[in-house]
C-alpha cells in the first residue's frame, strides 16, 4: 500500500474510530443517517476521494476509494460515502458537472425503474435509491434524440417514498414528474460513461464495504471466542470453534485480496473481470462468514447493540446490492466462455498491476 493511502486509512480509521461506535449506529437506525458523520467526512474531503481536483473533488484513484470504503464498512457507517464519490462524484466530473454541496445518491438500474428526458423536462422513478431522501441530488442516465446524457436531478424537486434495506440504510423511491432541468443539472455521457460502468463502480464498491466488515467480524469473533468461559475454559479452545475462526479468516482475507486486487488493477477504471470476481467472493464470504461468526457467538450476535448484529446485517444486504455472488459468477463464466479456451490462464493468473 502507498504511504498516501496508509496516511489516508489511518486519519479514516481514527475518524470513525471517535464518531462511529456501536452505540452511535445504534442511535441512527431510526433514520439511517449520521449528521456529525457526515459533517465530519466532508470537512476532510473525504467523500470526494477518486473524484479529479480539477472537478472539485479531493483527488485520488479508484484504490484510495476502496481503501477509505473498506474502513467504512468496517464501522458499518451510515452515510452514503460510495455514493457521493466513487458513484455519483465519478459520473458528474466525467460529464463536466458541478459536484453539489451535501451527498450526492445514484439511480442503481433497477428493472422497475423508469427515466424519461425530453429536451430539459425530466421524468423518473428510481426505487431503492441509497439515502435518496438525504441526498442533494442522484445521479441517473437518460436517453434523449438519440444520445446518453448524465442527469443530476435535484431530490428537492421529487416525491419521496422512504424506504430501507435489512441494516435500515435507506433505500428510497423517488419520483420526478416532469420537471424543468437547470443547465448545469444535464450533460452529454462521455463514452464509458454509461449504467454498466456505474454498476461495476458499485459492486467494487460494496465489496470493499464487505470486506471491511468481515475484517471486523473476525476480529470480534476470535475477542469473544477467547473470553467467553465453558466448562473452565475458555470456548476458543474447542475444535469446534477452532474450525470456526479459521473459517471467517480466510473468507476475510479472501474478500480483502480480491477486492485490492480489483481496486489496484482499476486504471483509470474498474474492469469488468476483476469487479466480477471481487463481487462473487466477497457475496460469498459474506454468507459463509456470517453464519460461522453467528455460530460461535451464540444468542448474543443477534442483539441490537452488539456489534456483530450489525455488521451481519449490511453483510446481508451488501452481497446483494449491484449484484449478488451467483449474478457476476454467471457473467463472468459467460464472458470466459466467450473468449475460449486459451485466455482461461492468462485471466486466472493475472495479478496486482502494482502499488
């Protein structure tokens, strides 16, 4: 790791540390948002991070994106932190728009959702928007005369119907009914520009939340497993258990290499193998490591206030977000499929493009 991305983690790290506790994401489920976090990420710049300066952004790439998202996820951090940089961030500097005060939400492509652009009136409804209702504005991609535009539509101007998903992160409807775009809300896509691309960002994204997490979840595990007394001594010494930890380690490695492999190979961008594959074992060790970390905690890594319960939560809805494990695994057999016999090797032994 560079010693700008070592610095960045550990100013992140110390951050969430003293404002993201257990207590503190007990305290705002009700409404899934964390204002003194978020004022506090944003005076470092830190959801801006992979956005170019000369856009407004904080600078950096796609794999001190990650890096700050791994931590994220490993403080199960109620704020739309992807969102607003590595997603939405990416998409309005790559159309020349204006990055907007406050977190920015995208449209995540989902089969019931709508979009209609005609000249400057914009019509949409996007369901399961992240945060939605705390964003200033979401980011979606419009057809119109024939050509890709990026939208930037303000949430102020559309109906909201709150919703959220199993960690009670909001996942909200909202709906725009023909509204007049500002100039500097609408923008031609540059190419590569497009859903596809999001998507990828998005599914990186939320592997290196799971990652974080399961980090997290290990650490807690072999914590309990080595205080928790019975039949005078302590539980960790049980084979069972024994099997158990070594079990949620390497599902945690497993997700942390895949997802630095993708994110240091994402130059400028994600690449479709590599996000497929970090998707695939990070969806995966979430399930796997869940169920072993539960199993050696017995009834209390389901309270509320314990940290396990949270972390179990996002794990469980962040494998499922941009696409599920059995999702990319089939797309990428698909595509491995597609180009033959001979390129099998040369993907399975691609490694790190460097630091």
């Amino acid at each position: 790791m560079s010693d700008d991305r070592t610095m960045l983690t550990e100013v992140a790290t110390g951050l969430f540390r003293d404002l993201c506790t257990p207590e503190d994401v007990v305290a705002a489920e009700p409404t899934g948002w964390s204002e003194r976090l978020w004022t506090a990420l944003s005076e470092s710049g830190f959801p801006a991070v992979s956005v170019p300066e000369e856009a407004g952004g904080s600078g950096g790439d796609v794999a001190d994106a990650c890096a700050l998202l791994t931590v994220a996820g490993r403080f199960a951090a109620p704020v739309p932190l992807a969102e607003t940089g590595l997603l939405g961030g990416w998409a309005l500097a790559a159309a020349g728009l204006e990055l907007p005060e406050g977190p920015v939400s995208v449209a995540v492509d989902r089969p019931d959702d709508a979009v209609e652009l005609t000249g400057g009136r914009f019509s949409a409804r996007l369901s399961r928007v992240p945060w939605g209702r705390r964003s200033t504005r979401v980011v979606a991609f419009a057809e119109s005369g024939g050509q890709r535009f990026v939208v930037s539509a303000p949430t102020a101007a559309a109906t909201v119907t709150p919703g959220r998903n199993l960690a009670a992160e909001p996942r909200d409807t909202l709906v725009w009914d023909d509204v007049e775009l500002a100039d500097d809300a609408l923008a031609p896509a540059p190419t590569g520009v497009d859903t596809e691309a999001l998507r990828l960002r998005g599914a990186l994204a939320r592997s290196a939340q799971i990652a974080g997490a399961l980090a997290r979840v290990a650490e807690l595990t072999v914590r309990y497993t080595g205080e928790r007394q019975q039949f005078g001594r302590a539980v960790a010494r049980f084979q069972a258990v024994q099997a158990h930890l070594v079990t949620i380690a390497e599902e945690a490695e497993l997700a942390r290499l895949a997802v630095e492999v993708a994110a240091l190979n994402a130059r400028p961008d994600p690449s479709f193998p590599d996000v497929a594959a970090a998707k695939s074992a990070a969806g995966e060790a979430a399930t796997i490591a869940a169920r072993a970390s539960h199993q050696a905690h017995g009834a209390i890594g389901m309270t509320k206030e314990y940290e396990l319960g949270q972390l179990s939560r996002r794990l469980w809805s962040w494998r499922d977000e941009f696409g599920g494990e059995r999702h990319w695994s089939r797309e990428l057999g698909r595509q491995l499929a597609a180009e033959g016999a001979d390129a099998l090797w040369p993907r399975i032994s691609t490694g790190l493009v460097g630091a």
